[in-house]
C-alpha cells in the first residue's frame, strides 16, 4: 500500500484528469471519499478557480506532487464515458501530430461541456411592428429568415449580436417564442437485402467487403473503380452487415454540405436517415446526436472531419468516401489528415476501414503496393453506361475571340448538347469575376493589404476581396496609385465572368451557378441538385464544388475552362492533384443512357497531366508520379514535417527561421529544406517562412522534430507551427 506519510494525513487516492485545454501532460487530483471514477469518466474538476469538464486519463499519477497539495475533484459527471478506444486515439494522434494531448482530446469533448439546451427558441413575429429597427436587429431578421426557429444562442452567433439585442427585439414584439423541432430519433435501418440487383463484379465486391465487417477485426481496404461503377452502391452493403453485426458504422464525406444525393440515396437503401455530423449542426441537434451516438442509438453515422470524435461504444465500420480528397485535411488548430485518422480510429476499435475513390491517392495506392492495405476493383461504369470521352482544345491553335474564355470549339459543343435538350456544365476552378485587377494607366495591381495576394474582384457584391484573409473593399472608382479615374481592369476569369460570357452567348439558356459562395450551406446546395435533377437549368457553372460525386443523369457535356490552371505552383501534388479533380469533372458527365463528353481547353495538351486524362490513363499516369518521388524520399516513399515559423515582423520571422535552420538535424536519411519565405509570405498580416524535414520512410520525425524544436527558443511574438505529413505548401 502506497502511504502519504507527511503532515500525517490519510492516504490520498489520485487520478490523472486530461483537460481539453494545450497543457502539455494530465493533471492530478484527489479522489474524495464516496466517488470511484475510473478511467474514461467525464469529471468536473477545479483549475483556476473554476470548474472544469476533464476526463479521466490512463497515465501514471505524478507521485512527487504531495498529497495533500492535490485539489479534489468535484463530482463524475452523468454522461458515457470516453470509451478506451477513443482514448487511445487521442494520444495517438497527440503524439504523432506533435499537439498536446488535451487540445486533442478537447475535440471529442466539446459536446459534453455545453449545457442543456433550450428546447424553445426565436421565430419573426408575423406581422412585423413598426419599431425602431437597427443594423443589429436587421441582422438577426436576416439570419431568422433563412433559418426558423432557432434557439437562442445560435441566433446570436449567426447573427453576431449581443444576447441583449435578441431580448430587446423580444420585448418589442419583433420576435415571438418557438418550439424546436424534436428531431426525429434515430431509426433502425432496413438490413434486408438491397433492392437494387448487384452486377456480378459489384457482387464479388460487396461480398468480399461484407466477410471484412463480419470478421470484427482491423483491416485496410482501398476500393477503386470509375466514376459512376457503383462503389456508393457496394459499400452501402457493407454498412448493411456492420449492422447485422450490431456495431456502429461511420461514413466521412470530404463535403457533408454537398452530400444531398447521398441522404437520399441512403434513405433509399435503409428507409431511415443517418445521424449527421458536421460544424455547422445546431448546439441542440448536435447533443441530441452525441447522446444517441455515445448510447448507441445511432446506428449510423455520416459526417465530416470531426465525427472521427463521437463517442461510438461500437465502432464496426468505418469509412472514407472520396479518400483523395484534400479537404480531409485539418489545417487550424490540431492538424492532422482525417484519412489517415479514420485508419488509426478503425484500428482501436478492431474494425475495417474503407477508403473509396476513382482517383485513389499516391499513398493509398503505395500503401497497397507494400502490402498493408487491401484493394478491391470495380473495372467498369453500372449497366453498360459507357465512361465520356475526353477530347483536349488547343488554345493556342482555337483560341476564344479576344477578351472572351470559351474557345469556339467549346461554344459549339455547349450549343449543340443545349440544341439537343440535354445539360452542360462549365467548370473553372475560381470564385468571383477576375483573379487580378490591374490598373491600365500605371500597372499597379490591387492587393491585399495583409497577404501575399492580389484581390479577387466580385463583382456581384462591387467588391475586391482577399481569399485568404477575407479583407474586402468596395472597387475603387479611380487607380489608387496613379488616380487615373476608369483605369482599373479585370484580368482572367472567375466562374461569374465566364457565366457574364454565357450569358451573352446562349441567352436562352438557364444558368446555374454553383460556388461556395454563391451557394451557401446544404439547403441551398440541395436546392441546386433538385433543380439540375428536374431539368430546371441547362446550363451549369461552377468551382470544385461541381466535382463531388453529384449523380446528374441529363448531363452529358463537360467543359473545362482552364484544364491547366492546377499545374501552376510546383507543388509536389500539383499533378496528381489536377488529374484526380479533372478525372472527377469529367465524371459528371455521360452517367446514364446518353454518352458524356468532356472538353479540356488547355495550352499544353502534350502534358503528362492531359495525356493521362485524354488517354483515360491513370493507372500508367500514377507510376510514373509514383518513378518520379521514389528517388528523392518525397511521399509517400519518404516523410515531410513542415515548420511554419511566423512573427509581427519580417525581422522576427527571418531570426526565427535561421535559428531553427542552425539547429536542424542530420544524418543518414534525414534532409532539412529551408528556412525559406513562405508562398504566401505575409498571412494576415503575420510574416512566414518555411522549413521542411525530408526523411526516409525508416526514420520516425516525430523524436527528430521534439529533439529540433526543444533546442530553440521561440520569442513572445514568434510562432512555429508543426505539420506532419503537409499537404498544403503554401
Ligand atoms: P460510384 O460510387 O462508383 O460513383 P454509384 O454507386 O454512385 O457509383 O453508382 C452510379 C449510379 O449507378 C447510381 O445512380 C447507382 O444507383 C446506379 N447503380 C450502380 N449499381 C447499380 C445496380 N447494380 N443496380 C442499379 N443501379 C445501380
Ligand atoms: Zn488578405
């Protein structure tokens, strides 16, 4: 028995508690007489003064610390303990993300601390009373008329007013009380059969998907195959089973936002709808959904990054749809792949995990290569429905008509599938009117004031706009350098100049627009898929937002406005980056009975990138992106760590930078590239450079990076940052 023998005092029972707070390591309490928490129990504890929400941690108590110096905890709270598994999880990716456990763990816990909700809340009084009405009370009329009722405190925060306007415009008669929707509980899937008849491949798959699920234990398994061979189909099978077995299946979407079609395909196969899971979910719907998760009464769960965190006590299945896709990424606060977590989550609940994808990534697809993950194929398109061909437009040889975006080789394709009562869609990667404005008169370019970037004009709003920082200006009327007045001009597209130019073109044609901001939140991106799914619109233009699994059966042509804008950069996924979102594009197109055809307008059609996209080639495409990494170590066949140093100063940023770059490691294997001025050099207004730690695939660089970093002293207004396995270089 351990004795705390000073001052005399009985002996002390301690737990470690971790707080969702960057400490770096768990804290002590003691255990008063009468509670008996164990590892997992979500706990109450002091800190500061005030009462904190930690769980109770696994790690060794810190004996040194006196007993009776220990504060008590207050009380174990009344909610499913984080389950081992989950635990586990977090310090694993603590570890190998270089973050300190508790901000980890602050993502699996930021439900449970929340207090109950209300369950009334605000709707706009019917008629209207003629009162005083501010900017502040506009804002919230305005948040209330797209979204009603809605409770209390996520009006306040979309409306970004004080508690105290809300009441006041209660007081007033402007808004009246409202009860919230009970949200329906979640129902138990239709596990019977599909209704829909498996070709033999699909079959062969799902089978083989289905023996994973059932053997309960972990495994890997990419499953590829051509936009529109029925992977959604076969892998829905899968949940099927994980819910014959009666564990919890969860499916991340890159875009939960976007995923209208999948709910209601979903709703198809199972007659119930998921649980959802994303940021944007109402303070009471997401604690209804973490209880009925945590109880296990949602049997399925489709969400984004952060549903790797629910408290699943049955986690059968996990998987990853559209695996390549780069917004798995988490790039503020901890930053990590959630790809590569849902794999490290299957892994502690012993169970498989799926990653899904028609363009798998170059790690997948190495990672099946050297044996640890598993592939299953699906080689062709369901019933007979054949893939689009892919034809390039030169521009140099048919270029647009001057000052024009749509070659006329384009232009008359887009006619012709419009002559035939068939959908065409128009894709460029850029929001707003024009990349760049230019003044004519002296060539001064408008950039924001706190990045390394120019402003992109809107011109629907009569704004320039940064990208990066959200700076916005009205567009000046005279050249803020020279004074000329009229003199600034748009130069190259944004998909609202080439919708201006299809306007002009095909008037008759209704046009859709499709971008993040033009289409705000699941609502209105389920709206755009109804009416593109009715034949309300002929013409779509939009972002990468066009690309995401969008099942649109009367699209048949493609066109891409500008095939080589990806390339640009020297990125070290430039490439493979361009063919994954062309090949999706042009997925799109041809997926029912009429043929699809996509058209690449581009400067080089000799480039690799378009030779594989116009052969329909990526498998020779991968190995030779594959030949051309392997030699220097670059992922997947080596490791990178990016440090992001930052400072107030350029000064600052640069003596940061070279004392990291004096203290960088070396040895066999190990290579630093760096210091050197980040892309975007100045980021709201913080100055930035970059090293980079380049090692073999052998050498573990998270003891590399902890030994870099301890020997550097990082002054109060210096900042480094840490991103293990970067995919972002800017
Ligand atoms: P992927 O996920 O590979 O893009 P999907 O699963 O979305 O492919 O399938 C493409 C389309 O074909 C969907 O509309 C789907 O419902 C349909 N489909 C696929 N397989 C079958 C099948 N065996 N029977 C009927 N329809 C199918
Ligand atoms: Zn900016």
């Amino acid at each position: 028995m351990l004795l705390d023998l000073d001052r005399g005092s009985p002996p002390v029972r301690r737990v470690t508690v971790l707080l969702p707070y960057p400490f770096p390591r768990p804290f002590d309490y003691a255990v008063p007489e009468g509670l008996d928490p164990q590892p997992g129990d979500i706990v109450l504890v002091p800190l500061n003064r005030r009462e904190e929400t930690g769980v109770v941690w696994d790690s060794a108590p810190d004996e040194t610390v006196p007993g009776h110096k220990l504060k008590p905890l207050i009380a174990i709270v009344d909610t499913p303990p984080m389950a081992e598994p989950l635990r586990r999880m977090v310090d694993w990716m603590a570890a190998y993300t270089l973050s300190p456990p508790g901000e980890v763990m602050a993502m699996a816990l930021r439900v449970v601390r929340q207090l109950p909700g209300p369950t009334s809340g605000w709707r706009r009084a019917s008629p209207l009373p003629d009162v005083r009405m501010t900017a502040a009370r506009h804002k919230v009329l305005a948040v209330l008329a797209v979204h009603e009722p809605i409770a209390g405190p996520d009006l306040t925060r979309a409306a970004g007013v004080s508690a105290a306007v809300v009441r006041g415009m209660a007081d007033h008669g402007l808004l009246v009380p409202a009860l919230l929707p009970e949200i329906a509980p979640f129902g138990r899937p239709r596990v019977s059969d599909a209704d829909v008849v498996l070709s033999p491949d699909q079959d062969g798959v799902a089978a083989a998907l289905r023996a994973k699920v059932a053997a309960r234990a972990f495994s890997v398994t990419l499953l590829d195959g051509v936009t529109g061979s029925g992977k959604t189909e076969v892998y829905l099978e899968a949940v099927a089973e994980c819910l014959r077995q009666n564990r919890q299946a969860l499916v991340l979407l890159p875009e939960i936002a976007l995923s209208s079609q999948w709910l209601s395909r979903f709703e198809r196969r199972f007659e119930v709808a998921p649980a959802v899971w994303h940021s944007d979910l109402g303070s009471r719907v997401r604690r209804i959904t973490w209880r009925a998760v945590a109880e296990g009464r949602a049997p399925v769960v489709v969400g984004a990054r952060s549903a790797l965190f629910l408290p699943f006590p049955d986690l059968g299945l996990v998987i990853v749809d559209e695996e390549h896709e780069t917004a798995f990424k988490q790039e503020d606060g901890v930053v990590y792949n959630a790809r590569d977590m849902a794999v490290v989550r299957a892994r502690f609940c012993a169970a498989p995990a799926v990653l899904v994808s028609a363009t798998p990534s170059l790690e997948t697809v190495a990672n099946v290569e050297a044996g640890r993950y598993s592939r299953l194929h699906l080689p062709s398109r369901h019933a007979g429905a054949a893939l689009p061909t892919i034809e390039a437009i030169d521009l140099r040889e048919t270029p647009p008509e001057r000052g024009r975006f749509l070659a006329p080789p384009l232009v008359a394709a887009v006619q012709q599938s419009l002559e035939r009562g068939e959908q065409a869609m128009l894709f460029l990667n850029r929001r707003g009117y024009a990349p760049l404005t230019l003044c004519r008169t002296c060539g001064h370019r408008m950039q924001c004031p706190n990045c390394t970037a120019w402003l992109v004009e809107h011109r629907a709003r009569r704004e320039l706009q940064c990208h990066h920082c959200g700076h916005a200006v009205p567009i000046p009327i005279e050249c803020p350098e020279c004074k000329a007045p009229h003199s600034l001009t748009p130069v190259g597209p944004g998909v609202e100049r080439i919708t201006e130019e299809a306007t002009q073109i095909f008037p008759d044609a209704r046009i859709l627009v499709m971008a993040s901001d033009t289409m705000p939140g699941p609502d209105a991106a389920a709206e755009a898929a109804r009416a593109i799914e009715a034949r309300e619109v002929d013409l779509i233009i939009g972002t990468q937002i066009v690309a995401k699994g969008w099942h649109f059966p009367h699209l048949t042509l493609v066109g891409v406005v500008d095939a080589d804008l990806g390339l640009a950069g020297g990125d070290l996924r430039a490439s493979e980056r361009t063919v994954q979102l062309l090949h999706q594009v042009a997925g799109r197109a041809g997926r029912a009975e009429a043929p699809g055809r996509v058209l690449l307008q581009t400067f080089s059609p000799e480039h690799p990138v378009m030779q594989a996209l116009l052969r329909g080639n990526l498998e020779d495409f991968m190995a030779s992106e594959a030949a051309q990494r392997r030699p220097g170590n670059w992922p997947p066949y080596g490791r990178l760590a990016a440090l992001i140093v930052s400072a107030d100063s350029a000064a600052s940023a640069d003596a940061l930078a070279r004392d990291l770059g004096q203290a960088a490691p070396s040895g066999e294997g190990i290579q630093v590239l760096g210091p050197a001025p980040a892309p975007l050099s100045i980021l709201r207004g913080r100055h930035r450079r970059r090293l980079l730690l380049k090692t073999r695939r052998d050498v573990a660089v998270q003891p590399l990076l902890l030994a870099w970093l301890a020997k550097v002293k990082v002054p109060r207004e210096g900042r480094v940052d840490v991103d293990v396995d970067p995919v972002s270089f800017l």
